[in-house]
C-alpha cells in the first residue's frame, strides 16, 4: 500500500474547506448578479405647491455674500480685540511661521502692505513678543500684551 496526501486528516480538512469556501463564494456572487425587484414608489398627492421666486441678481449677491466662508474679519484680528483703545495701531495679523529657530509673523499696520517681522521686530509701536501657531503677542509702549489670533478659513 503507497502513502497518499488523502490519508491525512490534516489535509482532508483543508479540502473540505476549501470547497465550503468556494461554493460560499459562488453562491454570493450569483446573489449579486441577480435581479431584485424593486417596489414603485407611491404616487404623489396632489397638493397645491407655491410656484419657486425667481432669484434676481442683487438678492442672489447679497445670499453669495452672506455664505462666503473667507472673509478679512474672520481670518485675522485687529488690535487690540479685547481692548478697545482709539489711540492702538490697525494692526492686522495675516499668517505666523512658527517652525524653526526664528519664528516669524506676516502683519500689515492699516492698508500699509504686509511684512514679515520677527521676535523684538516693531510695527506701529508695538513689539512682536511671540509668535505661535496662530497666534502672535504684541507690547505696547505702555507694556500692555496684546494678543492677535489668525483662524485659517478651513478652522
């Protein structure tokens, strides 16, 4: 009598299983591939429905400006935001660099053009003291921190 691979148990098993397995397979798939009746859906009373405005254009303006998500306000804060001071700079924080040895922040004094300043840098007398992600601390001349915040559009 020779030896053959069927005597195992071992092996006899992983046949069965798979053949289990094979046919779990093919019966799933002839499950996707077969029709499915599919109800229709019931028919729509019949109700009086207020004909749709027709938008005009200054009214589709003001929607558009009302939803934009970007706006200067929103992405920047002017100085100082927690005190009101009518003799503080229009300071505009624009972006920080927080990574690497110098952090650096982009701000604009006004409608000036923006520039980017460092730690101890000034603009509109005020002192960058330090600059986060986000964030940047100003001194005034009177020692007062003021702290200006930058929220990306997508936060």
């Amino acid at each position: 009598m020779s030896w053959s691979p069927w005597h195992e148990w071992r092996v006899r098993g992983a046949a069965l299983f798979a053949v289990a397995a094979a046919m779990l397979l093919l019966a799933s798939a002839v499950m996707a591939l077969r029709d499915h009746a599919e109800s229709a859906a019931p028919p729509l009373a019949a109700t009086a429905i207020d004909p749709m405005p027709v938008p005009t254009v200054a009214s589709s303006l003001d929607r558009d400006a009302a939803a934009r998500l970007f706006t200067p306000a929103q992405s920047s804060a002017s100085a100082p935001a927690a005190t009101a001071d009518a003799a503080a700079p229009a300071v505009t924080l624009i972006g920080t660099i927080a990574g690497g040895d110098q952090p650096s922040a982009v701000c604009r004094l006004g409608a000036a053009g923006a520039r980017l300043l460092h730690v101890g840098d000034t603009i509109g007398g005020w002192r960058l003291q330090r600059i986060t992600p986000g964030r940047a601390v100003f001194i005034d001349g009177t020692a007062r921190p003021h702290e200006l915040r930058f929220t990306s559009p997508g936060n």
